[in-house]
C-alpha cells in the first residue's frame, strides 16, 4: 500500500516562510529588538511533526538561536515530546561533518521552544508546558517528584487567537493579519453555511480591508485549498485521537481514511489526507 510522503505547507507556514518576517516575529513573541541586520536562515524540516502537514517552522539567528515554532489548531499535551524529537534532528542537521568526538567543545545555537495556538477550544492566553510533566512516576524506585529531572524542554504556548495577546500581536502586523483572517473565517462560517463559502467571503473581505492584501491576491486558491485540506484533516484526526487508536503508521493511516469516509468526506478528499492509492481506499470503503 503506496503513502504519499510529499508534504504541504499550511498557510501559516506559507506565510511566514520569509527571514525578515520571522525575524519580526520572534522579537514580538520574545519581546525583544533582534538587529534587522541579523541574518536567519531557514532549516525547516520534513517529516518529523505532522503526517501531511508542515505546520512548524525552523530558523537559526545569527547561529546563535534556533527556534522553533510550531502553529496548532487543536491542543495537544505531547507536543514538548515531539519537539524535543525535532530538535534532535535540527542539531544532527547543523553538527553534520563536525568532529563530536573531538576534544575541543562544540558550540551549538540554543534553542527555543513556541506553539502557536488558534483553535475554537478554549486555551489561557499562555501556557508553560514542560517535557518532565510527561515523565512516568518513578517513587517505586524511591525517587521523589521533585528529584531535578537530567532532561528538560520548556514550551512556551501562546494563544494567537484575535483579541489575545494583543501585545504580541501589535509588534507583529503579519501575525495580526493572519489572526483577524481566521476569525472573520470563523464568523462567516454559520452564514455562509459551509467552510468553502466561509473562507472564500473571508477571501474577499480581507483583500477589500487590508489584511494580508498581497498574499491573498497571490495565493487565493492556494489558501482556500490549504485550509479547507487543514480543518477537516483535523475533524479526522480528531476521531482517530479519541478512539485511541495505536496501531503502526500503515494501520494509522487506514483507520484515519475509514473514519474519513464513515463520515461522508470525498473518496479524493480521503486520498489527499492519507496519500493512499485510491483502489485501496475504494477497497477501505467497501468493507464500511
């Protein structure tokens, strides 16, 4: 059974995927004043986060910074673990071809940790979520829980939701912009009676107001197409994460399509959020 594993941006990701934009957008969420002459570089990687979707971001500051920001519509607990995994393959990437059996000390950039969070569930306006909370209990072993853990990754979760953070948002106008889209998304949604009506109003009214003009005029297809491949991935996944399904990624992938197809969603849309072939997901279906 063939899986596609080319990736696709998210509109958040598409957005932010300039060194000046993500410059500014770390100095809002920091709230600090990085050089504008500071160089970044972009070292996203594939295949480590999201099964479709590349909804993270990774870029280094003037090789002394990496962060790492990954955009989540729906919360999740584990997301200090996968960062944690991300990161790993970040410093293989940057230490690849150095000596790290040598004598003399590596130096690497340090690393911070932000999930930026614009999901309909309510979330504080921040929230610290730390890798040591995931750690079984060791007191069988006579350890005590506040024996200082030898490993730690701190997240910092930040809610981008319009009206939250306003501080954030007003240093960074391209993160306003896409915050104040989302949420007229949302408002026409009810109206509009589908999310394909809601995103194309939400298109068209944003271009006439000055919110994120250029790139919707650029990218309008593009966007209406992500976003609609997005939220109802999500509505997928979400029924595989309550039904706790555990099985490999094959077996994963097949319980995400019958759930997709159980609840009514196209035979092209199923094979756009699994990259199954589409004879197998005909077979999935006939077994329904």
């Amino acid at each position: 059974m063939k899986i596609n594993k080319k990736f696709k941006d998210s509109v958040f990701t598409m957005l932010f995927d300039d060194p000046d934009l993500l410059r500014e957008l770390y100095c809002a969420l920091e709230g600090v004043n990085v050089p504008p002459d500071a160089p970044v570089s972009i070292n996203t990687l594939e295949n480590v986060l999201f099964m479709e979707f590349n909804n993270d971001i990774s870029f280094e500051i003037d090789g002394k910074l990496i962060v790492l920001i990954e955009h989540q519509s729906t919360i999740n607990p584990n997301m200090a673990l996968r960062l944690l995994m991300y990161i790993g393959r970040v410093y293989e990437k940057i230490v690849e071809g150095r000596n790290i059996y040598s004598s003399k000390r590596l130096f690497i950039p340090l690393p911070e940790f932000f999930v930026l969070y614009n999901g309909t569930d309510p979330f504080p306006d921040k929230q610290t979520v730390r890798l040591s909370d995931m750690f079984e209990n060791q007191s069988s072993f006579g350890l005590q829980k506040e024996t200082e853990s030898a490993l730690e990754l701190v997240v910092r979760v930040i809610n981008i939701n319009e009206g939250k953070n306003t501080q954030i948002v007003r240093r960074c106008r391209k993160l306003a912009e896409y915050s104040a889209f989302i949420a007229k998304v949302r408002e026409f949604e009810p109206e509009s009676g589908s999310k394909e009506e809601a995103i194309k109003k939400a298109i068209k009214y944003c271009q006439k107001h000055d919110i994120l003009k250029e790139f919707l005029e650029q990218h309008a297809a593009e966007v209406l197409s992500m976003l609609m491949t997005e939220w109802n991935m999500d509505d997928a996944l979400a029924v595989r994460f309550e039904e706790g399904i555990e099985e490999g990624h094959e077996a994963a992938t097949v319980a995400i399509a019958k759930n997709a197809l159980e609840s009514g969603l196209s035979l092209d849309f199923v094979q756009k959020i699994t990259g199954l072939d589409m004879d197998a997901i005909k077979n999935i279906q006939a077994s329904l």
